[in-house]
C-alpha cells in the first residue's frame, strides 16, 4: 500500500511579492516586460485595477510623484521597488502615450491594520504528475494530497520533507476532495468512480463505500460535521450527500436548482452544512435534521461561486471564479457583499480559507497564480505570487497552528504557507 517514499528538497522562498520566483516567466496580460512589470501586478492592484496607469501619461518627477502619493495612501513598496516601478513607467507611459479608458472612482481606504509576512514552502509530489487536487492540513502537522491522475493519496511531512504515497483500491478512482475524521483516518472522493474512500493511514487499509444510486456520479468535496457525519457534493449528479461512516448510511438529495454543480462544501459551528452552486448563482444551506435544502440567490446573475469558506461568526466567504470577485454571505440576515478581486475580472478566484479575521484565496487564472489575504476589519487586499507558479490551486486549508497548506495541481507541488 505504502508507494515509495521520496525525499525531496524543500524550497523555502521568501515571498516578497514583487521578487518573481526564479525560473518562472511572470506574465501580466497587457502590460509591456520588464523590471517594474510585477511590482505593478502584486502592488499596484490590491486597492485599484493598475489600468489607471495607462489613463495619463506622465514626466519622471510626475510618476515618482504619483507613485509616492500611492505610497502614502497605502501601496506597499520596497525602497529597491520605488525606483524599478518610476522607470518602467516613464519608458511606457510617457506624456501623451495614454488609454482613453475611463477613469474609475476609488473610494478612499483605510490603511490595513497589519501586514503580514507568508513565506512558502514546496514540495514535488512523489508521483510525477499525479496532479493534486484536494489538500488537507491534517491535526498531526501533515499535508495531504489528493494525487487525482495517479490514484493515489499523498503524505508530506513538513517537519522531514518526507513524502509518502498511499495507492487507492478501485483503479483511477479519480480522488477529488479530502477530510479527516477524529481517529486520524483520511477521507477521500472518488469522483470518478463514484464512491467515497476512507484511508487508514497507519495501514494503509482503504475502504470503499460505492454510490447506491447510478446517477450519483462524481462525488466531490467531503466535509466531516460535529457528529462524525461525512457530507459531501456531487457535481455532475446535482446532488449532496451525507454518510454515516459508523451504520454506513448513505443518503442523496438532489439540489433544488437543476444543473446547478454543487461544488465547494463546508460544515458551520452549528453542524450545517452549505455548499456553492457553481452551475448558478446560488449558495445553499442543508438542515441536518429535516434535510430541507435552503437556497439564497447572488445578486448578479452571472456569478459562479465555485469554493467557500466559513468565518468564526458563520459568514460565509465565497471565490466567484467566473467574475473575478470575492463574496461575504451573512446567512443570518442575507446581505451578500462583493468585491473585485486584486487580478480582475478574469483572475479566476478558487481555493479559500477563513482565518482570524482573515479570507485567504488564490487567484487561479495567472503566471504565476497569486495568494490573496483579504483583511475584513479593513477590506484591503495584500499579494503574493505563488513561488512555484500554483498550477491553479483548487482548495486551501488552515492548519492547527494557523498557517495554509494547498495543493498546487498544475506543478504537482504541495505547499505550506508561514504566516506571521
Ligand atoms: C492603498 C490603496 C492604493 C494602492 C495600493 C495604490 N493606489 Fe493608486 N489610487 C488609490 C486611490 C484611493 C486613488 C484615487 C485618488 C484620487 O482619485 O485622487 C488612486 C489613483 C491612482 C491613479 C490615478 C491618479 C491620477 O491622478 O491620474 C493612478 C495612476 C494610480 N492610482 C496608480 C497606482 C500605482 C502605480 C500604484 C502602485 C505603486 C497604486 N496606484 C497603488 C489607492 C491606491
């Protein structure tokens, strides 16, 4: 059961945000190459969209002017990056070279009230391209992976950089989303063949629990409640599900709305559960008890909640990956809450985490993807690119001692990220 156990070499990088990881080809859509070009992408978005620089061009003294008045209003600069950013500007946007774009209100922002250092941590999974979708940060201090084109769930020591891989037991069972149940054991879906798995990692031992129903198709993300009860999505069969690992119980609903593709899924302090609809603009809730499905509609129409989070007071924090938003839902009273993302319309917001007063995601769509913090008491955003370039990160999660693990799919890297 037990697959190799590799050991690879950790890269700790300091994430300085603008400092582009190297071996990497940063790219920023519309936005000439060269030295200033990522500090504008990690700095110069998190308040605005960095358009406005297109909108006048300007002498040297009136962009260094400009830069340090942004400077002052918040834009978080090294002394090294200030003289970089005034001549990338000056070469691209001299006077007269300019954009009839518009030019976009900014509300006035308070400053953010802490910023914080993350420093990433990578490693290579065992199996070359095994593509790891899920990640769990697990209550021992490991990492988990779920290695989906390798049928494999992965194991990584952050503490020895030992990285152990555990085989499935249906071939190409797909593994999608994971969880932990209170002995330790590690749950899995296997969204392409239908079942969900559970993983004795101490073992080794998997064991299957096959959808009942044929349209139950593609099982996908499982999260434990209270109780010890295993909910989880199924997005293609419209469905959500909940089983008891002790009677083996399984019951299915469907989803209210058709075609809907449940997707993320989250279980609040109360032991309800809430799951986006990422087919519509929709977020629901399930009563545990009577299994009525509650449904709350976005207020734009074309928004595609794809992951969620679930804060201390039972917000609910929602990535629009179609719009490029970030979204807080109050369940209690309704109010839905957006803002645009640092990358756009087209940053494709995925994985998210909720941590002391802090929503984490990552930007999915850009070389490379970025992690944002998103500090609530203040609503200002800070950056970082992902040092390995992400690979589209699916899910984040918080571990015990309050950094984020991710798996980073695309590069067939886990990460874990210190924060301070
Ligand atoms: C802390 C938030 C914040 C950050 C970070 C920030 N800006 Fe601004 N920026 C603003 C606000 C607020 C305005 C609107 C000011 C106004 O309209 O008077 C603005 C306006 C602008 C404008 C239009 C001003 C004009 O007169 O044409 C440009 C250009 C600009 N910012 C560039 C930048 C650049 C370059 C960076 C990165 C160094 C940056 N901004 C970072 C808040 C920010």
């Amino acid at each position: 059961m037990l697959k190799g156990s590799v050991v690879p070499v950790a890269i700790a990088v300091l994430a300085l945000g603008a400092a582009p990881a190297r071996g990497q080809n940063v790219q920023f859509a519309g936005y000439p190459e060269g030295p200033g070009m990522d500090i504008l992408r990690t700095k110069c978005r998190v308040c605005h969209v960095p358009d406005r620089v297109k909108q006048k061009g300007r002498e040297k003294d009136d962009w260094d002017a400009l830069v340090h008045n942004m400077m002052n209003r918040g834009a978080d600069l090294t002394d090294a990056e200030v003289p970089l950013l005034i001549d990338y500007l000056t070469k691209n946007w001299p006077p007269g070279n300019a954009d009839e774009a518009p030019a976009v209100a900014v509300a006035a922002l308070k400053p953010m009230a802490a910023h914080i250092t993350a420093d990433f941590r990578e490693w290579d999974v065992a199996t070359p391209s095994a593509r790891p979708s899920g990640s769990l940060a697990a209550s021992d201090g490991s990492i988990w992976y779920a290695g989906r084109t390798a049928n494999v769930l992965g194991r990584v020591d952050p503490k020895t950089s030992d990285v152990k891989e555990f085989q499935l037991k249906t071939p190409d069972s797909g593994p999608q989303g994971l969880a932990e149940d209170k002995d330790g054991n590690i749950w899995y879906t296997g969204s392409a063949k239908a079942l969900v798995g559970r993983l004795n990692p101490r073992t080794g031992v998997v064991t299957e629990y096959p959808m009942p129903d044929a349209a139950a198709r593609d099982p996908y993300t499982p999260a434990f409640d209270q109780k010890g009860n295993l909910w989880f999505t199924l997005r293609d069969a419209n469905m959500v599900g909940r089983l008891n690992p002790v009677t083996g119980d399984l019951t299915l609903r469907n989803s209210p709305t058709p075609k809907s593709l449940p997707d993320g899924l989250v279980v609040n302090s109360k032991g309800v559960p809430y799951f986006v609809e990422s087919g519509a603009n929709k977020i629901a809730s399930i009563d545990p008890d009577k299994w009525v499905i509650r449904e709350w509609t976005l207020p734009n129409a074309e928004a595609r909640p794809r992951r969620l989070a679930v804060d201390g007071n039972d917000v609910i924090w929602y990535s629009d990956h179609a719009r490029g938003y970030l979204g807080r839902l109050d369940p209690k009273t309704g109010d839905v809450k957006e803002w645009a993302s640092p990358g756009g319309a087209t940053s494709n917001p995925y994985g998210i985490a909720a941590m002391n007063g802090d929503v984490w995601y990552v930007e999915s769509a850009g070389t490379p993807n970025t992690l944002v913090r998103f500090e609530t008491s203040t609503e200002r955003f800070q950056v970082w690119n992902i040092p390995s370039g992400g690979g589209v990160v699916q899910n984040v999660s918080v571990t015990r001692d309050g950094n984020l693990a991710m798996a980073e799919s695309g590069v067939n890297k886990v990460a874990l990220v210190e924060i301070r």
